[in-house]
C-alpha cells in the first residue's frame, strides 16, 4: 500500500462547481497534514495545513479523520485560477523536513 | 526578497554523461532540501543538507548521487553517469532552521530542474 494515496482524477469541473479530493495515508504515526497546489511544470506551493478539529481559508476546507487515516479537501465556487494539481502530503513525527507526497490529483475548472 | 534559486531549470544529458544541479537557498536560510519527482509520481525526499553538513540522506540512491552544500555557494546535487530512468524534476527547498518552516509546514521550493537523459 501506497504511503499517501489520492484520487486518480483527472477531474473536468465547469466554472462554479464544488470539488472535493480524498487522501488517505497508511503510516498512522503521521504527524502533520497539509495541501500543496502544483501548477504545470512549476514548484509545489502550500495551499494549506490540515487541522484534527477541520480549518477553512476562504473556497477552501480541509478536514482530517486520524481514525480513519483520511484527509479531504473541497473548494466550493471553483475558479478558472485553481486549475492545477492538488498534492495531499504529510510527514512522521520526528522528521519534520521528510515530507511525503502523494501523486497528486488534477484539476481543471473550465468556462 | 529572491526565493530559492535552482539551475540549470532544463537540462538535457546523454547516457553515461555527469550532471550537476544547483540550488541557492531563500536568503537567510540555511538548510537544503533535494526532492525528485518522477514522471507521473509523487515527490520523493533524497536528502537533507546544512552547510557543510549532509544530514539526512536516506532517500538517495546509493550509487551514482551525490550532493554537498559548501561553506560559499550553493547546493549541488551530481548525478554520476546517468540513465534513462534519472530523467526527472529535482527540487530544492529551503528552510531557515530545523524543520519547516514559515507558517505550519511550508518548505519553500524552487521551480526544480528538468533532467532528460536521453
């Protein structure tokens, strides 16, 4: 099994739509969570960290499930501008620098 | 305020032939990080560096990689005698202390290098 498995996409929305991404991890030693965004052939940016109790940053949710060894990210009111890959990462507690990403799942938001 | 600096950003390499990437850290950083992404995969940690230090390098292959981080100058990452399957993006982060750093998690990364061995 996978350390960080994602949904395969690609995923096709039209302008407006809410879209939702799943991740799950295997190593439940886990310590910290988070979502980048990848835009075609350039560098992984931080999207946002993922909190046990859930955060929110404006379109964005991000929910963790520890039990379940599952994290989700929705974006409501997709835009053309979050056309791009989102990569689900996490890292083991005493390793902080070792983060492990997961594939990646791709996104296109179209007119 | 230049983020982390890596080149070349392409580089086109025939088989058996050395290559050598660079990475200049975020101002004011001083840990490097090498991360390599294989087409169609998931970024993969290689190596952890401070000046002059390697610190972690568990994720390199054993034979044929290399990197350092000098007292002056930037990280290298060499690849002795590519192959086929070292075609890649490499990355470099950077981080001003142990661990990550910014705001929960973020490692700063430059735009990588494309590796085509050909």
């Amino acid at each position: 099994r996978k350390e960080v498995e994602q949904d395969p996409g690609p995923f096709n929305v039209p302008e407006g739509a809410t879209v939702a991404f799943n991740c799950t991890y295997s190593n439940s030693a886990s310590q910290s969570f988070f979502w980048y965004r990848q835009d075609c052939r350039k560098e992984p940016k931080l999207l946002m960290s993922v909190y046990s109790s859930g955060n929110e940053d404006g379109r964005f949710t991000a929910q963790l499930n520890r039990a379940s060894q599952y994290i989700s990210l929705l974006i409501r009111d997709s835009k053309l501008s979050d056309s791009a890959t989102y990569l689900c990462v996490v890292n083991m507690r005493g390793s902080n620098y070792k983060l492990t990403f997961g594939k990646g799942t791709l996104l296109t938001v179209n007119p | 305020n230049a983020g982390v600096m890596q080149n070349p950003r392409h580089l086109v390499r025939r088989r058996g032939q050395e290559a050598r990437l660079r990475c200049s850290p975020m101002k004011g950083h001083s840990h490097v990080y090498w991360y390599r992404q294989l087409p169609e995969e998931g970024l993969k940690f290689m190596v952890y560096l401070q000046k002059e230090n390697i610190i972690d390098e568990s994720g390199m292959p054993k034979e044929r990689f290399s990197a350092e981080f000098p007292k002056e100058g930037p990280s290298i990452l060499r690849i002795q005698q590519v192959v086929r399957g070292d075609s890649a993006a490499y990355f470099c982060a950077s981080s001003p202390s142990n661990g990550l750093a910014g705001v929960d998690g973020e490692l700063f990364f430059g735009e990588g290098s494309r590796l085509t061995v050909l």
